[in-house]
C-alpha cells in the first residue's frame, strides 16, 4: 500500500517540508493542507518588502502552482484539518472528508492573539498575520496619514518602519516600558527605541490599550491613562500565539507549543510538528524551545524530512531572529532573559549602526547580534556561545582584535 504523508498547515514550514520530502527520496503521496486560499507564502515579507512595494506579490509565495503538479504535492487550499483519529491514523478536514495517514505533520503555525476590546471591530483596525491584511493595509498606508501600532514586537517595529518610509505619522503605544526587554534586554532596547524616536515615531511606552474610539471606522486609540491617539488606521501587532488546538484533542502533549523531540516527534511517532506551533527539545540549552522565526521553518524542514523517513537526524540550531528597519539589518543568535546575563559589550561603533553586541554571563558569550556587518555574520558569535569559553571583554569590544583571540581559555 501506497504510504500517505499529511502536512496540517500550508505555510513556510509545511511547503518546505513538502519540498524535503520529495529531496530526500520519499515517492509516496504527499496531501499539504492549508485554510488559505492562496499558496504557501513567506511571511517576513508582509511587514517589509511586500508591504513596502519592493517586492511583487508573486515574489512571497514558496512555489509556484506548477511546482506542486510536478512534484505531485496535493495542495489543498481553503480547507483545515479540524480532528485527527490517532487509532485509525486518519485527519478529518472542515469538509468532512476524511483522509489516511501515514504519517502526519503539524504545522500549523501561530495566530495573533485578538484584542477584545471595545471598538476592535471598527473599520480600519487591522491584523497583520495573512496576505489579505498586507494588501488592505498597504492601501491604507499609500497615501500617509496618521498610524498608530499597538505593540512593539518585531511586526509592530517593522509596520511602524514601513510606514514611516510611506510618510505616516506613526505612534506606537505598548504597555511595556522599555522597548524589546524581553527579546534584547534594556541596552539593545534602547538603540531600537532610538532608531525610530530619529525616524520621527511618537513611542508611547507604559501606556495600555483599552479600546477605540469612531463610529464604523476608527478615528483614536484610548490608553488606560486617559490618553487618545488619533488615528486614520491601527496596527494590531499583539504577539502571537501557537495553534496548539488540534495537537490538544488529539491528546498530545503541549506546552508553549507541540511537545516534541530533538527529531521533530511528537509522543505519537506517526505525528511531528515543526515551525511556530512546535516547542522543540533543544540538546545544547537542554530544554524545549519554541522559534517563531522563518528561518525555523527552512531549517527544521530538511530534518523532519528525514526523521519521518525513518533517519537518525536531529535539531540543535541555535536560537536566531532577524529584522529590517530603515537602514537597519540586524540578526541575533542564542538565547536571553530577564536576569540570563549580566553585561553587554558593544564591538564597532554603534552610532554609525554597523557593529557587533554580544550578552555575557560570567564572562562567556550566551547571545550576540550583528548590525549591518553581513561580511562578518554570525559564525564567529555561534562559536563563542557553543564554547562555554570565557572571553576577555575587552578584546571582545576591540574590533582590531580577530575573533580567534577572544577565548581566555580552551
């Protein structure tokens, strides 16, 4: 008999999963199940090229339509897998159709968290998740106008970019009070917070959303404090959340995320899961991690390939992230916290925003980032956190120093 592989989500992670598959030798039948009706696309470029107008539409989609004839991939568009049967190894979709499976993949993504506050269904208050909100927003935005971002993650400091190169008046309003603490810590925070303060962002830190002022369209934001913010459009960028439902009645494990191991399985060993709904054992942080990241998704495909092939693979990426911002291109790697480091050394000149930060705890490197410094990447800042290595901090800030020289022991 002929073996099913069913891929539940047709983003980035399953449309390459899809790929691998068919790569690494596998000649059975491929379903790729996705609620979209439009093919699988990356996202970053919603929030940056795409939104901006540099990038055609066609240029965010994984594959053509013809890839998938070719490679005789079933794409199923418009339709989500709403049960899975472990004992009959079967998916029922919205449909009601009923589908065998082999093996089954889970990827299916994360989702904004919806605001529920009054005023959130007025016209003009926009998600920014799917393709559909890029395309209403970048009409918005076309014209300038007044824009304010709920929420300054790295969608809300992307879209607040993107509309300023639009000429928007933009506010950001977050609760928080310093700027990406939990993704950089205070230090890098504030580089970020400066960045926009010069671009001409109104940052309104410390301030809660409670709600949004208009009649059938909004015209304001209301803060907790009593404050308004005029407003032609809102961004809701809150953070997002995985779409862990499925996994849940099917009885498997979760967390923040789809329980499942170094290989991408889960309990179940017909069932894996990869991309932002996975929560993946990590062997060198030796806990389960979870990377809402694109290039999760690029990475993780070729190894869950293999592992629902039946292979010895394994996962063990560092953490990384990365963003474009005005004239700002930066990528991080490794991992932080609130109290996971106790000093940030700074390597090349941070005003002229091409330099190198790297966080340390107990004189050894636990993150860095590069910004605008491609020639160089983050290779040497993976090595020193694989270590363990103790760095000498002040070589570490001398950019005349070679990377080699930075460990004071071996």
């Amino acid at each position: 008999m002929r073996a099913t592989y069913v891929i539940a989500g047709a983003g980035l992670p399953g449309a390459r999963a899809a790929q691998a598959l068919r790569e690494h030798g596998f000649a059975g039948r491929i379903v790729l199940i996705g609620d979209e009706t439009t093919g699988p696309y990356e996202r970053p470029a919603l929030s940056n090229g795409y939104l901006l107008g540099k990038d055609e539409r066609t240029k965010v989609f994984v594959h053509e339509r013809r890839w998938h004839v070719a490679r005789e991939v079933e794409l199923r568009l418009g339709e989500r897998v709403v049960s899975i049967d472990r004992a009959a190894h079967e998916v029922e979709l919205s449909s009601g159709e009923r589908i065998a499976y082999s093996k089954l993949l889970l990827a299916t993504g994360a989702s904004p968290r919806r605001v529920g506050l009054p005023g959130a269904d007025l016209d003009g208050v926009h998600d920014l998740r799917w393709a559909a909100d890029s395309d209403r927003l970048r009409e918005t935005i076309l014209d300038g106008g007044r824009i304010v971002v709920v929420g300054a993650g790295w969608t809300g400091l992307e879209t607040a970019a993107a509309a300023r190169e639009y000429g928007c008046d933009v506010t950001i309003v977050d609760s928080r009070r310093t700027l990406l603490d939990d993704a950089l810590g205070t230090e890098m925070g504030a580089y970020f917070a400066g960045l926009h303060f010069r671009h001409g962002v109104d940052l309104q830190l410390g301030r809660t959303v409670r709600g949004f002022g208009g009649t059938s369209e909004v015209s304001s934001v209301l803060t907790d404090d009593g404050g308004e913010f005029a407003a032609d459009a809102v961004i809701v960028a809150s953070r997002a959340v995985p779409n862990v439902e499925l996994a849940q009645r099917a009885g498997l494990a979760c967390g923040d995320g789809v329980l499942v191991d170094e290989a991408l399985r889960t309990e179940d060993p017909d069932i894996y899961a990869i991309g932002e709904v996975a929560s993946s054992y990590s062997p060198f942080y030796q806990r389960h991690l979870r990377t809402a990241h694109w290039s999760n998704a690029l990475h993780c495909a070729p190894v869950v390939a293999q592992s629902m092939l039946g292979r010895h693979v394994g996962y063990d990426r560092l953490p990384y992230f990365s963003t474009e911002q005005y004239e700002v291109e930066m990528e991080f790697t490794g991992r932080i916290g609130p109290e996971s480091y106790d000093r940030v050394v700074i390597r090349g000149d941070i005003s002229a925003e091409s330099f190198q930060a790297f966080w340390l705890t107990d004189d050894k490197v636990v993150a860095g980032l590069h910004v605008n410094l491609w020639e160089s990447g983050l290779e040497p800042i993976e090595d020193l956190i694989r270590s363990h290595h103790p760095v000498d901090p002040t070589l570490l800030a001398d950019p005349t120093v070679p990377p080699t020289t930075f460990a004071t022991t071996s």
